[in-house]
C-alpha cells in the first residue's frame, strides 16, 4: 500500500513516529534522511498491510515492537559513523 493511500488517522501515527526519528538525526544529510526514513516507513506499512488489522491499535503495536525512536536514531547514527571512518589495513607481520 502506498502510504498516501492510507487513511488520514494512520498516515498521521505514522509521520508523527517517522518525524521523532528524523528529528533527532538532525546532523545527518537531507536525502540520507529521507531515505533511511523512506525505508522505515515501507517496512512499517508492509508489516501493518500483512498483520491483517489494518487498525490505529495494530499499527501504533508494530511501531512499538520497532522500537523507540531515540535508539532507531542512535543506533544509526552509530552505524553511519563507523562506516564514514576511513579503512586501515594492517599488514601482517613480516
């Protein structure tokens, strides 16, 4: 389902979540922003479409089984951080 498909009530669960997320990956580029949030969101409607409760309750229980918006934002915070740092390759003794 494309999420402008849904109903206004559960597009608005879902941006209000999507947007705490964003929020606090403030330092991060524009588009990876939107990308990351792009696949959180995907995942998120995937998930509620298969759940087969398409309700405000099921969805705001699968955003909560996804987890709190401060550790989905440091959690990828922390993994763009690692892959920004420069690859040192060690030789092996010689």
């Amino acid at each position: 389902m494309d999420p402008r498909q849904m109903d206004p009530e559960h597009r608005k669960i879902l941006n209000k979540y999507l947007g705490e997320i964003e929020a606090r990956l403030e330092g991060v580029p524009f588009p990876a922003r939107k990308e990351f949030t792009a696949e959180i969101r995907s995942h998120l409607v995937e998930k509620w479409e298969r759940s087969g409760e398409k309700t405000s309750e099921s969805l705001l229980q699968i955003i909560n089984d996804f987890g709190d918006p401060q550790e989905i934002a440091q959690d990828y915070l922390a993994k763009a951080s690692l892959e920004a740092r420069p690859q040192v390759r060690t030789l092996p003794p010689g």
